[in-house]
C-alpha cells in the first residue's frame, strides 16, 4: 500500500480527480487529494490558465507543500499528479529525500541540470500532445536519467493530452484504461 499525495490539473479538483483517488483507493491506496484552486473547477485551458496564472507558480507549490507536510513519514511519499499536478508533483517529488515514488498522467516539469534522485517515475502522455512535445520528453527523459531516476514513459497514440479525464474532450477509453491498469502495477512495486 502506498500513501499518495495526487494533485489536480489546471482545471481545478474535478471529478475525475476524485474518480482516480477511488480507484487507487479501491487497490488499496491511501490517496490525498488536495485542492489547490480554493474550490474553483473549470471546464476550459484557457479559464485554467488564468486561474493557474493568477494564483501563481510559487503559491500553487506553496499550497502543495503545505498539503504535502503533514503526510510525508518513514515510509516515502508517492507523488502524483495530472498535467499541472503532475509538474508540481515532480518538484515535490524532487525536494523530498525520502519520496516512494513518482507517478505522472500528463505532464512533467523542468529539472535543474544539477538535480539528484532515485525515486522511481512512472509518466502517461498522449503522443503527439501539443503540451508535451516529443522534444520536450525526450530532454526530460534523458535529464531524468542523468538525475539518477528510474524512469518509465508510456506514450498513448492518438489520445488528447488529459485522455483519462471522462468528463473532458481529450478522454480515450481505451488509453486511460490501459494506463490505469499500468499505474496500479507501478504502484504495487513501490
């Protein structure tokens, strides 16, 4: 059983968030899943840009930590996130010495060139996704190589960015299905 910190995407804590949660909760899972927009939940990028934008970089980190503090104990903390949540996720990931793990849907973040883990990572992405570039992923891939992760990368053919969110037009059933199986196995390493 692995306790997890999983972190909304730009569109605020949607359902699908919550559905996730239970389903890895139903594996076994403890899941925490913190708000980091006070309650706002919107249904396009661009009104989740600006509320990402208006809240900020620092403070959405900021109120990640802060939900973070209390679960982090002896047993390592999974990681986890979609799209925005999953670039936040990523730099808690980094920050913690004793992280159980990394688990990405959708998105990544930045690593610093000096940057140093062996946390294991697992990261879902649509291929192509205009979010996740091919370029991009393949930097990151090799710069979390260099960082010393354990890293494995699935790439979903022909799915929209957020592909297992049911209630948005990126979802692909069958793609988040078998990402889902994926992640559970992942997680059962951990």
């Amino acid at each position: 059983m692995a306790r997890i910190l999983l972190l909304h995407s730009m569109y605020g804590l949607r359902p699908a968030v919550h559905q996730a949660a239970d389903r890895l909760r139903a594996a076994g899972h403890e899941v925490h899943v913190p708000d980091l927009y006070d309650g706002r939940v919107v249904d396009d990028p661009e009104a989740g840009i600006e509320i990402k934008e208006e809240i900020g970089r620092d403070e959405l980190l900021r109120r990640a930590v802060r939900a973070a503090a209390p679960l982090m104990g002896d047993g390592g903390l999974v990681y986890a996130g979609f799209s925005l949540g999953g670039s936040i996720a990523q730099n808690l990931a980094f920050a913690d010495a004793r992280a159980g793990g990394l688990l990405l849907m959708h998105g990544t973040s930045d690593i610093a060139e000096d940057a140093s883990t062996e946390v294991p990572v697992q990261l879902h992405v649509a291929d192509p996704d205009t979010w996740e570039p091919v370029d991009w992923l393949n930097a990151w891939y090799l710069q979390m190589r260099k960082a010393g992760a354990d890293v494995e990368v699935y790439r979903y053919r022909g799915a929209g960015h957020l592909f297992t969110d049911p209630d948005l037009p990126d979802y692909d059933a069958e793609s988040a299905d078998r990402a889902w199986t994926t992640a559970l196995a992942f997680l059962e390493t951990l």
